[in-house]
C-alpha cells in the first residue's frame, strides 16, 4: 500500500505530493518506468485535467495534481516497471474539498 494513500486539495491548488514506493523495491530492484493516470467516480480518463505532472527519484513517486471539482473524488493510478521485470500498480485516492473561511 501506497503512503500516503488519500491525498487532499482545493479546486484551486496545484499540489506535488512525494509518494514512497520503497517498500516495493526489493533485492536492489529501481524504478525503470511509471505511468499516472486519474479517473472520475464514473471511471472517465480525466489525466490531462487533473495530473499537472509525474516523476519519479530512487524510491520516491512525484505527483503533481491540480484542478478538480470541490467535493469530489478521483482514483489515481500509478503504474511502475522496475529494473528486475516486476510491475506493479498502486492507486490513492484524490479528494477535492472546498474550505470555506469562517
């Protein structure tokens, strides 16, 4: 399982959250290619709105989100290849909240 596993932002935001992924890499294993992907509650492809970027350093994922609708909810799929063949695919959940001042 991914940590953090539920990320949080306003409509406004653009956030880069740092994802460790070191609990996959085993036996001297990196990470050779990923792959991020968001999706609406009605499993829409919403990527190009909703992920501003992705990378990845040694045992960390870089996620990059902006957008969204308040009081929403998207799944965001991570996808890594590492350097001994294994894939895997991790998801987190994005929660858009609108805070209102009071």
């Amino acid at each position: 399982m991914l940590q953090p596993s539920s990320i949080y932002k306003q409509p406004w935001e653009v956030i880069k959250y740092t994802i460790d992924v070191s609990a996959l890499l085993t036996g001297g294993a990196t990470i050779s290619s990923l792959e991020v992907k968001a999706f609406d509650t009605a499993n829409n492809d919403v990527t190009l709105t909703i992920i501003n970027a992705s990378s990845y350093s040694g045992s960390e994922v870089y996620v990059t989100v902006q957008n969204g609708t308040a009081n929403s909810r998207y799944d965001i799929r991570i996808r890594l290849t590492l350097s001994d063949g294994q894939q895997f695919e991790e998801d987190l959940v994005l929660r858009v909240v609108e805070y209102n001042a009071s």
